[in-house]
C-alpha cells in the first residue's frame, strides 16, 4: 500500500482498470522511477516436476497513464521466411470486423486467434507458434500465451451482448438473414451450458446449440450465439431474432428435422424457412414431372417446382447420385442381398432430392442456398475437434461462447473466400483449404538488415493470387 500512494493517480487509475480484467495476477513494479506491469503464470518446471510462478512483462504505463505493451524482439541470424500469401489474404478479409471492433481491449489477440483458425485450425497452445509463422505478426504484436487467450475467450462471453452491437455493424441493409444451427457435444462436465439434448443424429448427449447468421446478399456470416442444449431449437432461434427485429430474416434446417409444427412455428416468428424432406415425405409425389435443370458444381440437376397448403415443394433430381444409388442397389441384388422388385418401388426415387420453402424462387436458388450450408457443417466438423483439444482452457460457459465467436471470425474468412470461388465458376474446382495452403507456399524473406523479398513462387500460386489481387498486397 505504501507503494502504492506514491504512484501517480492516472497510473493507478489504469493499473487497476487491468488489474480488473487480468485478476490477482497482475502486478505493477516501479523501476528506475518507471511504472512497469507484470502478469504470473505458472510455468512446469522440469526439474521440480511441478508448476512455478514467473513473472512476464506486459509493458508499462507511463505517468499520463497511458499502457504500453511491450514489442516483441525476435532473434534470429541472417533470416526469417515468412508465410506471406495466405497470411495477407486473412489479415485484408477481417480487416472489416478489425475496424468494427476498434474499442476492444483485446482486438489484436481475437483477430490473431481468428486468422489461425481460419488458416490451419489448432489447439489454443499453438496459436502463437503458428501465428509468429505469418507475415502478418511483423505488424499485429500481440499476447499470444494460452492462459491468456483462455481468459480473454472467457472475458468475450462475459461481454457477448456487446457483440451484438458489432453484429448489426457488420450486417448489409437489405439482406435477407438465414440462420444455421449445429448442435456441438460438450467434452467438459464443468459446462453448465451443456444439457442433455437431442443432437442431429438423435443421440441423446451433453450439447450446446451454436446458432449462426448468414447475410443472403454476401452469403457472409454476420452474427453468432450459444445457447443450452436442453433449449428446443426453434424457442433457440427465437431468443436469437428478438434482436434483429427489424432484419428480414429466415431458416435453413438440416436434412430430417421437418414436421409441420416446426413449420407453424416458424411463420408465428414469421420468418422465411427452406427444409429439406424427407425422401419417403408424402408431399413429395411418387412421379415427378421435372420441366426445368440447372448446373451446380459442374453437375446437371433437374428440378420442379409445386405448390402445397404449408409451402412451395422444390423437387430435384441429381443422375450421377442417381446412378450410384442403383448401381448399389443392383449389388445387393447380385449379391441376393435384395430382388429386383425392390429396386422397382424405389426406382422413381433414386437420386430424388425435396426442399420446402415458403419462399417463390427459382429452383437453382433455393437449391444453392441449400448447398451453402455443407462448408459450415465441414468447418463445425474440424471445431469439434479443437473443442476435445482446448477442453483444458474452455471450463466455462465464457469461454465456450468466446471460443465460436473466434469460429464465427474465421467463417467469415473462409466465406469471403468461398464467394471469389463462386464470382469466377470455381466451386467443385479448387476448395477453400486449398487456396489458403498453395497460398502458404508465396513466402516473404525478411533479412537481419531490414530488407525484405519474395521467394520464388510456383506457378499454380500465381494463377490463385490473379484471383484475390486486391487483397494480396505485392509491394
């Protein structure tokens, strides 16, 4: 206490508005009339065979009370070789929520943490290492420690209703929103967001239910949130759009979760619906008539279009699934597994794909807006996994809420990138993932002295850095 009356007012001031944020932890040293800021960790030490408190520098605070974080110095002896390609894309693509979140305190560490998870997704321990891999951390100088990103995560859920403000920053004027919803298992029993509930395979299993925003103008995700996972989905999606009342707004669910309650619901919340049915549904007729086709993904689909009492039935055929389902049908009848006759009640079905929608579109659009959703499943599929990986760092329902707004940050990169694939008829020739790795391969030498350079780039990187010209800088 003594020590600290004869620091300066706006110092104190500052020290204890971090203090405030960082914990007990946080420590301010005076040296050589200097005010420095330190934070303890607990570091394993291997001769002890058990964890030590350490002291690390923050930065300092300067008597005007202004924090300083202290710049990182990097040792090396004649040269660093840096990801530069992929590294530039990411950093131009968030620059957006970058601008939208300029009053965070921890803007930097989000977006470091968001770019590695859109690049090469891994656990919270090697985020520093795989960021200090890419141009971009030249510029970006930032706490990458993963007790300290542990605990921003939690300091975002403690915060999330914030986010909400940057979410309708973010949101174009106009757009339609649908929303898509992953149940995620929960690995952590300290989690009181994750309750029994029925995920999509119906096992019953500790969840938590992530819903998400889509912009239909930019097919960009806007906005993201946790919920329990005992919360029914559609009472979910309620909680969710009371806070963008004034956005038109829609739903598209994920293959068997029709019925006509879920329907009636959603046109109480008055919100666009695209489902998809069930192949034996019975509003979908047994012969279809299809007058219309249209390509998507370099393959022909055929379609119709009809009209129920809850809804437009979009119906479509795709020949080559068409194909592989009869051939292993005939298999099975080879095998005597199955007789022809069942491959005769079945035959007027094979390939056969339904979607209802309150929505009077064009088949090729409902059935793309459909189709968008399996780059998010696929994203959710790999964030499962970091769940296992960081469930030392995720033991809160903060933390877990912090942990998918950083998934929604790295969607919208990987969305963005998705949508020049699109503009240029690339989908089904070249995927996201990997555009950001041939990208990796475009390195940037920085030399002790200072002076910079590109190794040399392979071809095929070229043609892909053609395609995103205007947000890979070549200096």
């Amino acid at each position: 206490m003594a020590m600290m009356d004869k620091v300066p007012d706006a110092v104190k001031d500052t020290y204890m508005k971090m203090k405030g944020e960082h914990g007990k932890k946080l420590e301010l040293k005076v040296i050589g009339g200097n005010y420095y800021l330190y934070i303890a960790r607990g570091i394993w030490d291997k001769e002890k065979k058990k964890p030590v408190k350490r002291t690390v520098l923050l930065g300092s605070i300067d008597e005007n009370g202004t924090f300083r974080e202290k710049k990182t110095k990097r040792i090396f002896s004649s040269s660093m070789v840096y990801e530069y390609g992929n590294s530039d894309l990411v950093w131009n693509l968030c620059h957006d929520m970058y601008k939208a979140m300029e009053k965070h305190p921890y803007r930097n560490q989000i977006m470091a943490m968001a770019m590695v998870k859109a690049i090469d997704p891994m656990p919270l321990r090697l985020v520093s290492s795989r960021f200090q891999k890419l141009y971009v951390s030249r510029t970006l100088k930032t706490d990458l420690d993963p007790e300290e990103l542990s605990r921003i995560l939690g300091y975002i859920g403690n915060h999330f209703s914030d986010m909400y403000d940057i979410f309708r920053n973010v949101m174009e004027k106009g757009g339609l929103l649908f929303y898509d919803m992953t149940s995620i298992v929960s690995y952590s029993r300290n989690l009181k967001l994750a309750e029994k509930g029925y995920n999509p395979d119906h096992e019953h299993e500790n969840q938590v239910t992530v819903i998400m925003a889509f912009s239909v103008k930019s097919w960009v995700p806007v906005a993201v949130d946790v919920f329990y996972g005992s919360i029914k989905d559609i009472k979910s999606l309620g909680y969710f759009i009371d806070r963008f009342h004034d956005h038109e707004i829609g739903f598209i669910m994920d293959r068997g979760l029709f019925s006509e309650s879920i329907i009636r619901e959603m046109r109480k919340l008055k919100m666009h619906y695209i489902v998809p049915l069930r192949r034996n549904s019975a509003l979908v007729p047994d012969k279809v008539k299809f007058d219309s086709a249209f390509m998507y993904n370099g393959r022909p689909i055929k379609a119709a279009k009809k009209t129920s009492r809850i809804g437009y039935i979009y119906i479509f055929q795709d020949p080559l699934m068409r194909a592989e389902e009869e051939s292993s049908i005939l298999r099975d009848v080879a095998s005597s597994e199955r007789d022809m006759d069942y491959l005769e009640d079945r035959k007027n079905r094979l390939g056969v794909f339904a979607i209802i929608s309150d929505m009077d579109r064009n088949p090729s659009e409902i059935y793309e807006q459909y189709k968008s959703r399996e780059e998010v499943e696929q994203v959710f599929d790999t964030m499962k996994g970091d769940l296992e990986s960081d469930k030392s760092y995720l033991r809160s329902n903060e933390k877990v809420k912090g942990f998918f707004f950083i998934v929604f940050l790295a969607l919208r990169i990987r969305f963005k990138i998705l949508k020049v694939l699109k503009d240029h008829n690339l989908l089904g020739k070249i995927s996201v993932s990997e555009i950001i790795f041939e990208l990796s391969k475009m390195e940037r030498i920085v030399e002790k002295s200072g002076a910079e350079y590109f190794a040399a780039v392979p071809k095929k990187v070229e043609k892909i850095v053609e395609l995103f010209k205007d947000m890979i800088p070549m200096g």
